[in-house]
C-alpha cells in the first residue's frame, strides 16, 4: 500500500484517487479500509481524519501518513515507511523459516499419535490392551484426544491476550521486556521504531515536543508511551531532546550521546535514522538467536514426547509377553 502511495505521488496522481484505487484493486486485505479512507478524502477531510477510522492499522502508519499530510512530505514518508515495512517482512520471514520444520515435527508427532488411538479402535479383540495409557481409543477417542490438544493452544491463546488486557500502563509490555533474550530483541526493535518515527517527524519540520510525543505513539509499546509523557512536557518546556529522554530511563548512555552529539551538530533526524538502522540490525541478530533457542526447545519436547509414548509402547508389549506366557 505505501509503495503504490508513493509511486502514484510521485506521479503526480491525485491523492483522493490514489486510494480510490487502492480500495479497488489494492492489497485484498486493506481494500475495505482504503475505501474507507477515500470517502473521508472525497468529503474533504484530510488523512488525519481518515486514519481514525482504521484504529487497527499499525500506530507508525496512521501517526507518520496523517501529519505527512499536513506538512506536504508525504511521498517521502511512504518511501520510509515502504523500506520499513520490507525490512518487517524479512525479519518475519527471517523466524519463520527458522521455526517451520520444528514446529513440523512437533505437529507430526502429535499427528501420528492421533492416528495410532485411531488405529488401535479398528482393532479385532482389542480387549483392555491400551498400549498408549491414555484410555482413548478409535474414532471417539481421537475426537476427544485433539480436542484437548487444540483446547490448551486455544487456552494459552486466550490466556496471553487476557493477561496483555489486564495490565495497565505498560505493565503487559513491562513483562514481556523483562524475560531473557525475549525482552532485549523486543526492546530494540521498539527503539528502532521510536527512532525512525522521530527521525521522519523531525524531517517534516513540526516542533520536537509534537514530534515527540507521536513518535512514542508510533512506538506501539505502553510502557514508552506511558513514561515518555513527561518528556514531552519537558521539551515543550524548553529542554533539549536528549536530556528530556534521559529522564525517562528508557534509553541508555550510548543512545542519549548520540541524540545529543545529533542535537548539537544539527543533524539530529539523521542520527536517529542511523539509531534505528542499527536498533533494526541489532533486533534481527536478538531475533535469531530467540528463534534458535525457540526451535531447540520444540525439538526437545518433540523428542520428550516421542520417547515417552514409544517408552509407554515398550513397557506395554513387554507386559502382553508376560500375561501370554502365563
């Protein structure tokens, strides 16, 4: 979507039919929202307006496409946020190839032990012989046995969004930054996000504190959002950037130097632009490492599983050996 914005822009394209043809053949997933948009344009509001009504589109967009707007730097926004975007789609890219075949196996091996309680129903004479210890057996007993397997991924899934609805003020994302490796990965992605936010704002010309305070929002991280009020406040007060952030204790000295070498020099945009390519890089090494680790623990309990049931299997037959030859 940004990067037709951006191409039909620097056409010359009108903006109102830009997004009267992404409503129409635009990304199926975004057609009813860039409709949405152009009946808000075609009554002669502006894209500030519009992104109201998409609350579901990611902050950064809906924060950097409605003030592009109104300070007339929105071609150069969406080729920001295509390149953001893109690097998005290969960090994501980047975990799933990662994880796919674990969570393979790990999908096969409950599969196959689906079919084995299937199996063991069809069976002639099968009496009490139950070779898995689970009491399940033929068509019933697969039903009932992935049930409960989709039972708990559907209840750890409405248990972690219940649990992100619970907390308040960031303490959701408090949590999440506080586990190993996860929180660290996480954490240099949301600053690289905040950087490149502020770096874009910043080029546009509006004040620092306004910039500020919609690069925290574009963060999508309540914890930055709720702590960095103050320093919006601060700045609007007068303050340097660099010492109004320092005060929140988000940020660590290497950040805060550079923010201030940036201020100094007046070229802050571009140091920030330069924190969030590094922010970028370093999030997708944490983010290989977290996916490593994420397979080595699914093919552990892929293995967990297999040695347990083909244990149970052993211990069975070696008890039918006993019971015939008595």
């Amino acid at each position: 979507m940004c990067r037709t914005l951006r191409i039909s822009l620097n056409a010359g394209l009108p903006l109102v039919g830009t997004w009267k043809k992404l409503g129409e053949k635009g990304p199926r997933s975004l057609r009813l929202d860039c409709q949405t948009v152009y009946a808000v344009l075609s009554r002669g509001e502006g894209l500030g307006v519009a992104m109201t009504l998409v609350p579901h589109w990611p902050p950064l967009v809906r924060v950097l496409l409605g003030i592009a707007e109104e300070t007339g730097h929105l071609p150069e926004i969406c080729n920001e946020l295509t390149k953001h975007f893109e690097t998005i789609k290969t960090n994501r890219q980047l975990f799933w190839q990662m994880s796919f075949w674990p969570l393979l196996q790990f999908g096969l091996s409950l599969g196959v032990i689906g079919l084995l309680i299937l199996i063991l129903g069809f069976l002639p004479n099968g009496g009490g012989y139950d070779p898995l210890g689970l009491g399940l057996k033929g068509t019933s007993g697969v039903l009932i046995y992935f049930g409960v397997v989709f039972g708990i991924g559907l209840g750890l899934a409405v248990g972690f969004y219940s649990l992100k609805n619970a907390f308040k003020s960031g303490g959701f994302d408090r949590f999440l930054c506080a586990i190993p490796m996860v929180g660290p990965m996480l954490g240099a992605f949301t600053l690289a996000h905040f950087s490149m936010a502020l770096s874009l704002l910043g080029k546009t010309g509006i004040a620092w504190d306004k910039a500020l305070k919609l690069a925290f929002d574009a963060s999508a991280n309540l914890d930055w959002l709720t702590k960095g009020a103050k320093s919006v406040s601060r700045v609007r007060r007068g303050k340097d950037v660099s010492v109004a952030l320092a005060q929140t204790g988000l940020f660590n000295d290497d950040f805060l130097g550079r923010i201030g070498v940036g201020e100094e020099s007046g070229s802050l945009p571009e140091s920030l632009e330069k924190i969030a390519e590094d922010a970028f890089e370093e999030g997708r090494i944490r983010l290989r490492t977290v996916a490593t680790l994420g397979a080595q623990l699914l093919w552990a309990a892929t293995a967990i599983v297999i040695i347990f049931f083909i244990f149970r299997l052993f211990t069975s037959y070696l008890g039918q050996i006993d019971r015939f030859g008595n």
